[in-house]
C-alpha cells in the first residue's frame, strides 16, 4: 500500500445532527476515534468540524477495499486532478451515504474530505502519480478474482 496515511474532515452545521455526522464519519473512516473541533460561522452560527487520520497500513487497505469498483476506476481515471505537488491526492466521499454505512465517491459540497498522502520517494509528482495508479490498478485487479 503506497499510502502513509488517510485524512479525514467534515463539517457539522447547525441544521445537523452531530451524533449523525459523527456516525457517518466513524463509519467512514473505521474509526471510533473521530475529534470534534467547535467553530462559529460568519453570522454566529453553530460548525463542528470533525476530524480523524488513519496510520495503520492495515486500516488503510481495509478503507480502499470497501470503495466499489466504479469508485476505484473513477479514482484512477481522474488521479492526475486530484494530486497536489506534494503528494497529497483529494477526494471526497458522500456524507449522507456514508450515515447510511456506505461509501461513494462524491462531487458535492455536503461530504467528508479525504486527503491521502501517497509515498513518493525521492519527492516528485510523478513518482506519487505513479504508486498511486499501480495502487488502484491493484485494488481493481484484485476485485476481479
């Protein structure tokens, strides 16, 4: 697995249900061990901004094995878009679908923010644009045994 780890963010608005939110992202991320960070918006509103990252090569797999295959090929037909000079590559997953214990990949603004920092060593694009791509080729080999 070529990624170091998983960061995960959303956001509570005051209209939500924090218990929810937090249900969506736990199931998300695989982990109880989501924080939750309170803000105020410009008009004085209500933000919870949770948040969790995932290290465990083991947790990492499992988070991208749980992905469809639709997902997984969107994922790596769009990688080149989606991955900063850094190494960082960014997706979003549905929140709403995600409270309902599954996981699509999601366009919206109403989501969980996914960063997954990609190993690239020596540090080049290039060179995390590649194991990113044999990554997901890999995972979608391995849906088709």
């Amino acid at each position: 697995m070529s990624v170091i780890h998983l960061d995960f963010r959303t956001f509570a608005q005051a209209t939500e249900v924090e218990e929810r939110v937090k249900k969506a992202m736990t199931f998300a991320t695989g982990s109880e061990d989501v924080a939750v960070n309170r803000s105020e918006g410009y008009h004085g509103n209500k933000i919870l901004i949770m948040t969790c990252t995932i290290t465990r090569k083991a947790d990492i797999r499992a988070f991208f094995r749980r992905l469809s295959r639709d997902d997984l090929m969107l994922l790596l037909n769009s990688v080149d878009q989606r991955m900063d000079d850094d190494g960082q590559f960014f997706f979003r997953l549905e929140k709403q679908k995600a409270f309902l214990e599954e996981l699509v990949i999601s366009s919206g603004d109403d989501c969980i923010h996914v960063r997954a920092k990609v190993e690239n060593y020596p540090k080049r694009r290039e060179k995390a644009l590649e194991n990113a791509k044999t990554m997901l080729q890999e995972l979608l080999d391995r849906q088709d045994k």
